[in-house]
C-alpha cells in the first residue's frame, strides 16, 4: 500500500523523497509535543467530514507524510512498525487527498507543523480522519 501512495502522489505531480532518520525522528518529536495529548486530553480538533473539510481548505507547497501506530483509539507515533520514515512532498500548493491510503495510518503536516490531519483505519467509522491547528492545541 505505501507503494501505491507514492504512485499516487507521483501521479498527482508531486515530487517526494524519503526523510533521513534523524529528520524524521525529530519530525516526529516535535508532532508529538504539539499534538501528542489532543486525543488523551480531549483538545480541539475536527474529526471526520468536518476534518477533512478543514485539510481541503490549507494549501502547503511543502508537507510531510509520517506514519503512525494507533493505540486504543489513539493516533501515536511509533518506530516499531514497519515504517520508520515518511516523506517529504514539494507539489503545487493544492494538498492531496491521501483517505483512500488511511489504513496505512499517517498524518499530513506543513514543515511548521502549524496544523495536522491524521488519517487511521477509523476514517469515516468511528471518528476519523481528524484536523487540529497548532493554535487549537
């Protein structure tokens, strides 16, 4: 399935290119300091329909592409999976819409991280994808 995404965002002419371990490991730091307690905590954010409502509405020339691991309902980031990366994507401006890969279970972000949408295996069924502004945490 990650083969097909990259298939996928090549086809949507976006260029792409694997994140070095120590970006992505600080990536993922800084995403989980941010955004890490917004579902344990019940913070703001938009979930669903309304989630990715808000995604269509941000324009990023540059985002990224990281993987995560669910627990219990929980979007958490773990290297224990089969993914240790994700991607950096340089595109047009217009973001993508990467739902039909949601089982690989991700989020979207900005380099800035000022905003994320994360897409889990519960998209459209019991909560998910769901949107947060950096502002809203």
């Amino acid at each position: 399935m990650e083969e097909e995404l990259c298939e996928y965002l090549t086809q949507e002419g976006i260029t792409w290119e694997v994140l070095p371990l120590t970006r992505y490991a600080a990536l993922i730091d800084e995403w989980r300091s941010i955004y890490g307690r917004v579902w344990t905590d019940g913070l703001r954010h938009k979930h669903g329909y309304r989630a990715q409502y808000e995604y269509e509405q941000q324009r990023a020339a540059v985002f990224c592409v990281a993987f995560l691991e669910s627990n219990s309902g929980v979007p958490t980031i773990t290297a224990r999976r089969r993914h240790t990366t994700g991607y950096e994507c340089h595109g047009p401006g217009r973001l993508p819409d990467l739902s039909a890969f949601c089982s690989l279970e991700f989020f979207v972000s900005p380099p800035d991280l000022s905003w994320t949408m994360v897409h889990t295996h519960e998209d459209h069924g019991y909560g998910g994808p769901y949107f947060v502004q950096k502002e809203w945490v």
